[in-house]
C-alpha cells in the first residue's frame, strides 16, 4: 500500500472484525474428522470435507445436526446437544493438526497491524479452539480480540455479536468493517451498521458475489485494495 491508500483506508475505519473458518483459516478436514467421530460412535458413515464446508457457519450444533440430516437422522434438542458435546470434545482435542491460514492471510494482518487497525475475530466457533488456532498460525497477535459463538449471549446472524466485539474493542460500527465468507456474514454486518467484504474462496453453497455484500475479494491480498474503495465510496 502507499501512503495515500495507507491514509485514505485509516481515515474511514480503525477496526476489522474478521469471520474465521472459511475466512481466514481452512479448517474443514479438522471439522471432518471430528464430526466423523461422532457419527462412526453411532454407527454411521463418515461425511467429506466438501460436506462439512457447507454443513458450518452456524455453529456446532447446526453443523451436527446437518451431518445426521445427511443420513437421514433427525435429532429431538436433547440429542442434539448430546451429540454437539461429544463433537467438541473431539474437536478440542485437536482443531489444529490440518488447519492452515488461507495464502496472504498473515501478510495482510500484519501489515493492517503496522497501519495501526485493530483486528478482532467474531466466529460462531467456540471460542477455547479459535483462539488455539490463531495462536497456533500466530494470528493471535497481531489479531487482538475474538468473540466465539460462547463468548456473548448472542451469535451471527445476530449483529450484537459483532456490536459487542466492536465495543469492547473501543470501537464504534461506523468506524468497522467485516470480513467474511457467508450470508451470516453480511446479514450481521449490515445489521450491525457495519459494510462487509467477502472472500471468494469460502464456506458456503451460494457463489458470494450473490450475497449483497459492498465487495468481493478473489484473493486475500486484495483486501487493501478493497478497503480503499470502500473508504473512496
């Protein structure tokens, strides 16, 4: 970035809140391998990473309940929540062995850290694995908060789960931005207040260019660039 777009990009926003899985860090074979646990202790098949990129975005127990749904499983709440513990407990075991950050991911945090932005993540992951993760791909500084699908009573869709990040992280949503990769995304930005960027690459079934977000990124180092329109519109 050069000066003018360094300027112009920290005269508009001083904070980015980031989605994770999908976003920053591909995390679906981990997820796969866990959700497939559960599923073989009650003698059912394994699903594939493809599944479980779509089967997330709302949090554990939405991505159970889609991973029994596939094999024709419909779960009463007791049992879905039985099932989404015994996930977790695998997946906390070990959310990290197959997990990487997308190419440009840690370029980009850096140099936003260097601008002087304060970068938090709002995920509907729990929040003990997501910050093992950052930790473990050293996200986490320069990324400085997250709040995970247990950190607030509230999660995305829902605005105040970003509303609640932005202030405590001493920012106001005029002055934010989202990064993410699914409706839930942009349904929680807008309501928040807040413009959404989404990554081309991500979680969802339906293409992003069709998710009424201000802007689509092909690549992660892109996201300068897309910030600086944002701040020129």
């Amino acid at each position: 970035m050069n000066s003018n777009a360094k300027n112009l990009i920290a005269s508009r926003f001083d904070t980015v809140i980031y989605d994770l899985d999908g976003t920053l860090i591909d995390s679906a074979k981990d997820m796969q391998v866990a959700v497939s646990n559960v599923l073989a202790d009650h003698g059912l098949p394994a699903v594939t990473e493809d599944d479980v990129r779509i089967f997330m975005g709302q949090g554990s127990k939405v991505t159970m309940a889609k991973a029994f749904a596939k094999h024709g499983k419909a779960l009463d709440d007791d049992t879905l929540s039985a099932v989404t513990r015994e996930f977790v407990r695998y997946y906390e075991a070990d959310p990290i062995s197959n997990t990487s950050a997308f190419p440009g991911v840690a370029d980009v945090v850096a140099r936003f850290a260097h601008l002087g932005l304060k970068q938090g993540v709002c995920t509907n992951k729990f929040e003990r694995p997501s910050r093992m993760i950052l930790e473990h791909l050293r996200l986490m500084p320069p990324i400085a908060d997250l709040a995970g699908a247990d950190t607030f009573p509230v999660r995305k869709p829902d605005p105040r789960h970003i509303l609640m990040l932005v202030a405590r992280m001493g920012s106001t949503p005029g002055r934010a931005v989202m990064i993410g990769d699914s409706i839930h995304d942009v349904e929680a930005a807008h309501g928040a207040g807040l413009p959404a960027v989404l990554v081309s690459w991500g979680y969802t079934a339906t293409p992003a260019s069709e998710l009424g977000a201000e802007a689509v990124i092909e690549r992660f180092d892109a996201l300068p660039q897309a910030l600086e329109k944002l701040a020129a519109g």
